[in-house]
C-alpha cells in the first residue's frame, strides 16, 4: 500500500454543493478500489490523504490532480505504508473540515495554511482533524 497526502487551493467559485459533490464521488469510486482517506476543506484549501494499493491510489490523484475544482496541487509525501490511519472509519469515507472548527498546535493564532505542513507533522495533524471532523451527511 501507499499513502498519498496532498494540498491543493479551492477554485475561487467552490461551494459547500460542490464539496458534496465531489465527496459523493470519491466515497463510491474510493471504496470500489478499497481507498481510505481523509479529504478536509478549509473553504480556501484542500488537504487530502489517499490510502490503498498503488494503482488505484496513482490513479485517483492522477484524476483528482486535473480537476478544476482546485489548483496548485503540491504533493506533500507518497510513501510505501503498510497501516491505514483511516482504517475505522471504513473503505472510501471522506469527513469534510470546517477551517473555524480546526484546533492545530502548530496553527495556533495563525489561519489553517496546509501548505507549511512538513510530512513528519501528518500524522499528528490528521488525528487531530480526524478527532474533530464532522461526518458531512451526504445524500445518495
Ligand atoms: C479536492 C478534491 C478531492 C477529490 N477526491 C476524490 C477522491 O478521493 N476520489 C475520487 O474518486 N474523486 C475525487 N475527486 C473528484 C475527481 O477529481 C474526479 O472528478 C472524479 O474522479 C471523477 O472523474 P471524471 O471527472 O474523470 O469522471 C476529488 C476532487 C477534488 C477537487
């Protein structure tokens, strides 16, 4: 298995509707291919990890990486792992952040700017937002 984590900043017209949208997505087509994850929105910023097999996970972020929804898509790690962080909660599922909910050490007075994470500061930090994300209830 690999692990991918990746930010990105929202195009400028991107809406809660199209964070559903593209949350709808990625639960179906994540977890026909046993891809776990992480996707948080922070209204201006995209910070997802992707979990699973090699292929499928190269080829989500190779979809994900030309959509319009978002640009400046800097990869932040993609490395051989052998333990999901998001095993729990299950094959394909997203939670969605609200920046204003977010309560990082390492962000503290400061807004949520994912791209000054390093990769030793992931884990940590995804636990953190793992531990304070809000299911999004997505209708099918
Ligand atoms: C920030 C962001 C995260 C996304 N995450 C996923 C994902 O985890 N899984 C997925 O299948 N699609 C995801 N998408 C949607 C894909 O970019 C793409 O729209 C989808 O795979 C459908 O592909 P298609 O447009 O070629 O049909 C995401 C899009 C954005 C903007």
């Amino acid at each position: 298995m690999i692990r991918l984590v990746y930010v990105s900043t929202c195009a400028q017209n991107v809406q809660l509707d199209d964070v559903e949208s593209i949350l709808r997505v990625a639960e179906s087509w994540n977890a026909d291919r046993e891809i776990s994850g992480m996707l948080c929105w922070s209204g201006e910023f995209f910070l997802q990890c992707l979990e699973g097999e090699r292929g499928p996970v190269t080829q989500c972020f190779a979809h994900i990486a030309r959509d319009r929804r978002h640009h400046s898509v800097e990869l932040i790690v993609s490395s051989p792992t052998t333990v999901r962080w998001f095993s729990t909660w299950g094959m394909g599922f997203t939670r969605l952040m609200s920046s204003g909910r977010v309560d990082l050490p390492n962000f503290a007075g400061g807004s949520f700017n994912p791209y000054l994470l390093e990769a030793t500061d992931l884990q940590d930090t995804f636990a953190r937002l793992a531990s304070q994300a809000q299911r999004l209830s997505v209708d099918p």
